[in-house]
C-alpha cells in the first residue's frame, strides 16, 4: 500500500470520485461507497481506512468553501493544503457547477405551505473546536466566499422567494391571509436600494423588514453585509431583521438576527466577521 503525502494526481481522482457520489447523492440516487472504495484502492494503491478518510477530509474543504458536502462522510479537519487546491481545480474544470440554477431540495419543496425552519443563530457557546473553526474561516476567506455567495444573484434571488412563500404560509396559518396577501418582495419590485428585501408582518401586522441572506454552506459561512443595510438596520431597529437562509441546496434552514448588528459580531464568533462593505 502507498503511504506518505497524496500526490497532486491521487488528489484529483479521488475528488473526481467524491463529486460524482455527490451527485448522485444530492440526486437521491442509490450509490454503493464500499463499492467505489474498493475501485480506487486498485487505482491509487491506498488502504480503505485512508481513501474514507481523505473523503472526510474533502467533505472539511467543502464546508470551509459554503459548499454542499456528502452526510454520510462527516468532515474531517487537519487536511494536506493541496487537497484545497485539487477542488479548486475540479471546479475550474468543472464551472457549470458553481454556476448551477440554485434551488431548494425537491424533498423540502414536496412539503406544501411549511414554514421554514428557523433556529436560534450560531453562538460563542455552540461553535466548533477553535482549531476547526479557524481553519474553515481561512479557507473562506482566501476564497472569498462571502464575496461569491454575494455575487450569485440566482442564489440571492431563490432564498428571497423561497423565504417571501415561507412568510405568506406562516400569516395564512394563522388566520392572517390578508396579511400574507400583502406582503411584499421588494428587492424584486424596487431593487436593491431599500436596505431590505422583504415587507412581511408579524401576526398582530406589526411590520418585518426582511434582508436575507442566502447560502448553500454551513450556518457560519461568512456573508456580506451593505452599509446601507446597515443604515436601515439601525434607523429601523424594532422592524428590521436579518435572516440568514444557509445548507439551501439540500433543506434550507435559517436563523435571525436583529438590530444591533454589532452586537451579534461578537456573539456569533466571526460568523460575518469583517462583513461590512
């Protein structure tokens, strides 16, 4: 069996293979991992324990890019820095991948008029060993995912509908169907230049002003954030809310956060940490 580092040529077949499990996966097609196992065992001369692991590991450098990894190989940390460099290779030869059409799990859509699951936002107390934590953020940063996830406006465009359908069902549950028929998707009617995305109510129609966020990564991928966002944040605190719409490619969760902002910078342990632009 080989031992030592993994080549830069290992690197790139067993990230090929990861990719095509994710696929399938995200799918909801039936894969046999022991099977594919066993097939790059014969390609890369590895042992079983090390090829599962070095998938753990792609699992870790997805997370730290907001990427969508596979549940069932649970990321592991500590990996080779040219592991990093094999996807971001696959995604160079690969493009149509970053840029595919952004939508939420067929599962999560099958599920008619739910209300978004929406939980408490990421904490000092809940946050992943300093070591782990700090090595998604490096990678997040040298590869600015804020800034990508930022720039995808088909990504922004689908969390704000998925999440103006979230907040129509949630009045019409409660008896409120003329406040849901108010509601209003204002990015899309007036662009961006409100500070906010969305006009929703509460049930007793006190006012939501919505800015969302959107990702396909973990609850602490970084976002970006507007200094006019912020302006509206602050002139309109009782009113205002942020909410963080992430894990959107496979059943979308989300977590709010209201004014002031600042004050959550430090309470979600650099979750937008450097955000504001």
């Amino acid at each position: 069996m080989a031992e030592g580092p993994w080549t830069d040529t290992e690197n790139d077949l067993i990230v090929v293979d990861y990719f095509a499990m994710l696929a399938s996966d995200v799918a909801g097609n039936r894969y046999n991992k022991a099977e594919r196992n066993r097939g790059l065992q014969s390609q890369l001369g590895r042992s079983r324990t090390s090829i599962e692991f070095k998938h753990q590991n792609i699992s870790a450098v997805l997370k730290g890019l907001g990427e969508d990894w596979i549940p069932g190989y649970k990321p592991a940390f500590n990996f080779q820095a040219s592991l990093i460099d094999a996807v971001m290779r696959w995604f160079m030869r690969n493009p149509a991948y970053l840029e595919r059409k952004p939508t939420a799990s067929s599962a999560y859509q099958l599920r008619e008029a739910e209300p978004l699951w929406i939980g408490p936002p990421p904490t000092l107390s809940n946050q992943p060993q300093p070591q782990e934590l700090e090595q998604m953020l490096r990678i997040a940063a040298k590869f600015d995912v804020a800034g990508r996830d930022e720039r995808n406006r088909a990504l922004g465009r689908a969390g704000e509908e998925l999440v103006l359908a979230h907040e129509r069902a949630t009045l019409s549950a409660v008896g409120r169907g003329d406040l849901a028929q108010k509601v209003r998707w204002i990015s899309d009617e007036e662009g961006d230049g409100a500070g906010y995305d969305i006009e929703s109510f509460t049930p007793n129609g006190k006012a939501r002003l919505l800015e969302i966020k959107t990702t396909n990564g973990w609850e602490r991928t970084p976002f970006y954030i507007s200094r006019n966002e912020v302006a509206v944040a602050e002139e309109r605190r009782e009113e205002w809310r942020l909410l963080r719409l992430w894990n959107f490619s496979r059943e979308p969760k989300a977590f709010e956060l209201a004014p002031p902002l600042s004050a959550h910078e430090m309470l979600t342990a650099t979750t937008f940490h450097a955000s504001f632009h």
